[in-house]
C-alpha cells in the first residue's frame, strides 16, 4: 500500500473525526515527509513550527504520536535536540482490523439521532 493508498483507505473510514486537529495536522506532515510506510523518517521541529505556528511543548508531541500509534497510523521512533532537532517516525500501515475498530469507536463516541 502506498502513500495515497492509504490516505484514500482512510479517507473512508471515520477515523479523521477522532483526531485532534493537532493530531490531524501532525499526520499529514509524517505522511508526506515519510519515505515510504515503515521506513524511518524524519521531520524537523522548526518545519513542525511552521505548520503549528507555534512548537508544541515535547510532551504535547509525544501525546499526539501516542494518539497517532493508538490508532495504528504512527510510531515515535525518537525526538533529537529540542527545540531545533528532528523527530524521527515511522508511518504504520494500518490493517483493515484497525478500520474496522476506528469505526466502531466512533460509532460509540457519537450516537446516532432518532429520527
């Protein structure tokens, strides 16, 4: 599965909605900085500054990429000389089980209305 693949794949599921739009930002970033899924990449802290407009603290990224690894998308490999380094990541490839538990979450979290 390639990158667009995957952004397609998960384009139809409801997993956009559970994420923070920090963590949705974040995302994309590791996606189109990823050399491909699995492979070690890396961004750096000031280009994340860029797309926040401001850095977020370490231990806010650590929670984003723990939400990211939760849902199968991500994995913080490392964050290298704060604030100035790189964060090291790897893209995960989520399985369709991952999708099918992404939906039944969010199916749980936002009720349908009666009609």
């Amino acid at each position: 599965m390639d990158k667009v693949d995957l952004l397609r794949n998960l384009s139809n599921t409801n997993f956009f909605s559970l994420l923070t739009n920090g963590e949705l930002k974040l995302y994309i970033l590791l996606l189109v900085n990823a050399p491909e899924i699995g492979a070690v990449g890396e961004i750096s802290l000031p280009q994340l500054e860029k797309v926040s407009g401001t850095i977020p603290s370490l231990s806010e990224i650590k929670t984003m990429m723990a939400s990211l690894d939760k849902y199968g998308l991500a994995i913080l490999e490392k964050v290298t000389a704060w604030p100035t380094g790189k964060l090291r990541f790897r893209l995960k490839a989520p399985v369709k089980g991952s999708i099918v538990a992404i939906n039944k979450r969010y199916d749980r979290k936002m009720p349908q209305l009666k009609r």
